[in-house]
C-alpha cells in the first residue's frame, strides 16, 4: 500500500511541476523590444529623425534619430537592396547617432 501512495504522490508531484512549466511558458508573450540577429525588432518608437547630407549632396552622411525607450546597441540599414547595417552611438539619453559613411544615396534610402 505504502508503494502505491508514492507512486501516485510522484505522479501527481511530476503533473504538478509540468502544469507550472506549462503556465509558466504560456504566458511568456515576448517583450516587443527583445531579439537576436538582424531582424525587423519593432520594440521601440523612433522619433526626430533628422539626416544630414555628405559633401555630395546625393549622399547621406549621418543620420540622428531619438527612441522612446534606452537600448544597448543600436544599427540602422538605409538601403533595403543592401544588407549593410550601420553601428550607432548613444550620444544622449535615449539620442543616437549613426555614422552611414556617405555610403547611402538619398535615392536609395528606405
């Protein structure tokens, strides 16, 4: 009899665990600003774009932009027929800068 009662509490103890797993993952919606790799991640709201033009004025040398929340590491890519991203600095706050090295006609931006 006494096996019998830990076999079942053992079940019930692993059904138990497995729900709470379950729950656990089920509720995990993701955060909107968390990702891997070089994929579309549209966590955060950009604002105040401003480009500023190259010595070629057909090119786009820097472009500045503010987020509505902080990040880490930030990249932009200008040229949708180009897989080139840019690496940008945090200059203020939640205010970053992406040097785009007059690579980037205005033309092809996107």
């Amino acid at each position: 009899m006494g096996r019998l009662f830990r076999l079942q509490l053992l079940v019930l103890v692993f059904f138990a665990g497995f729900y709470a797993v379950y729950a656990l993952a089920a509720s995990d919606t993701n955060l909107p600003s968390a990702g891997e790799g070089r994929n579309t991640i549209s966590g955060w709201a950009v604002m105040n774009v401003q480009y500023r033009l190259a010595e070629d004025a057909a090119k786009i040398s820097v472009v500045e932009f503010d987020l509505d929340a902080p990040a880490s590491l930030v990249q932009i890519s200008l040229d949708s027929t180009n897989a080139s991203f840019f690496d940008c600095r945090n200059i203020r706050g939640m205010h970053w800068s992406c040097d785009v090295n007059s690579q980037i006609e205005i033309s092809n931006a996107k």
